[in-house]
C-alpha cells in the first residue's frame, strides 16, 4: 500500500494544537492567578465582588473554548489513537494496488482500492457507543463531554453521506464516463471504545478489523486497470508503476 499525505497541512494543524492547548494552559493559569492575588490588585472586595466573578467565569469559558479548539487537532494530528497511525498500521500489508489518502481533498481519509473508493469516517470516542432504531448515542456524562477529549459523536450516516457526495461531485466533474464504487466506513479508533451496534446500512470497525474486511466481506472486483489509472489520476494519488519485464 502507498501513502501520500498532505504534510504542509499536517504540520500546520499540529502547531494549532499545540497553541490551543498551551493557550488553554495559560489562560486556566491566569485564572488561578485572579483567584490568589486578586484581593492585592484590587479585584476582589465587597464593593466589585459581582465584576470579579463576572470577570474569573469569562476567564474559564475563554480558556475552556481554547482547549477544546485544540483537543480538535490535537486528536487528528497529536494522539496516540489519531487515525493517520491507526489506519497506516492496520492497513499495513496491502499491496501496492491500494492508495491511502491522508489530509487531501475532497476528504481526510480515503482508501483508493482496485475496486472503488473507501471514505473513512473516524471516531475517537472512549465510553460506549450504541447505534440503536437509527441513533447514535455516546454514554459519557455532561462533565466528562465538556472537560473530556472526546469530541461530539455526531451522526456518522450524515457524514457518510456528505463525504461520498464531495467525493461523487469530484469523480463526477474530473472522469464523468464511468461509475466509481464508493462507501463509506466508520472507524472507532479509541480502544477503549464499546461498541453496541445494531446492523447499518454502511460497515463499522475497529481499526483491527479493516484489513480482515477489504479482502473478505467488503472485497470489490476489480476495475479495469485503465479505470484504475483515471481513478488515481483523478484523486491526485500515484501512478502505478508499469511492472518490470
């Protein structure tokens, strides 16, 4: 399998994440600086008592809104479990005939297959998960969402469908003569994540699994190896090499 990544990208949301949690930091600490020394300079006395804790609430929301801006790029770009790692190591072993797309347009994650497109819609929720009569549910408690890394779950089968059609759109403008198989796969990527799902109309895996189903369940036919080219060409990935006689 090949990888091409956006790395100017990468490398400028990582620095985002950085500042956004170092920021936090920082404002959480002046905070806690209002809080001890605010009597000495003058904020804290019975005449302004309502301006101080108007001023040490604002002072947590701001620093509360800065952390969570960089947990977002934080888990794509800095986690351990971030989903670049997970699906380099677990589609490891396929072969050359297989494009991971990582950060370029038209998604974030794309496995360009001898048979198709495969969007990768990726999650990094711990707790449980239920899917049930069409719904998703994350278990965690209020307080665990608000100071927790876990972003919002979301509705994974709007997103599905948005991906495939930014992915359709582009396929569609750039090779308008054939018909590209797409789909769409979510990946939890926290192993701590406890899946209870009911039957979906699109596939949901753990990391460990994706391999195991692109060459079983979710194996495609391959397309001509013209269709191939026009398909990588048409997503910017790689040509493939013309094998050595």
């Amino acid at each position: 399998m090949r990888i091409v990544t956006n790395e100017p990208r990468v490398k400028r949301e990582s620095m985002l994440a950085k500042i956004g949690i170092y920021g936090s930091l920082a404002v959480l600490m002046g905070g806690l600086a209002l809080t001890l020394f605010g009597q000495q300079w003058g904020l804290l006395s019975p005449q302004n008592i309502v301006q101080f804790y108007i001023i040490y609430a604002g002072i947590l929301l701001i620093g509360l809104l800065i952390s969570r801006f960089g947990m977002f790029y934080g888990n794509r770009h800095l986690s351990p479990q971030r989903p670049e790692l997970q699906l380099k190591e677990n589609l490891k072993g396929l072969d050359r005939k297989f494009t991971l797309m990582l950060f370029k347009e038209p998604h974030d994650y794309i496995l360009i297959e001898p048979g198709g497109v495969s969007a990768f819609i990726c999650k990094n929720q711990q707790g449980t998960v239920t899917f049930k009569e069409g719904k998703w549910k994350n278990g965690q408690g209020v307080i665990a969402r608000l100071i927790g890394r876990n972003e919002p779950l979301g509705d994974p089968k709007k997103e599905s469908d948005e991906v495939l059609t930014g992915i359709s759109a582009v396929l569609k403008a750039k090779m308008p003569s054939y018909q590209i198989p797409l789909r769409s796969i979510v990946v939890f990527c926290n192993p701590q994540v406890k899946l209870a799902v009911d039957p979906t109309p699109y596939a949901v895996i753990r990391p460990d699994g994706l391999k195991d189903y692109l060459r079983g369940a979710g194996k495609w036919k391959e397309l001509p190896a013209s269709v191939q080219r026009a398909l990588r060409d048409a997503l910017g990935a790689p040509s493939e090499p013309v094998p050595a006689n």
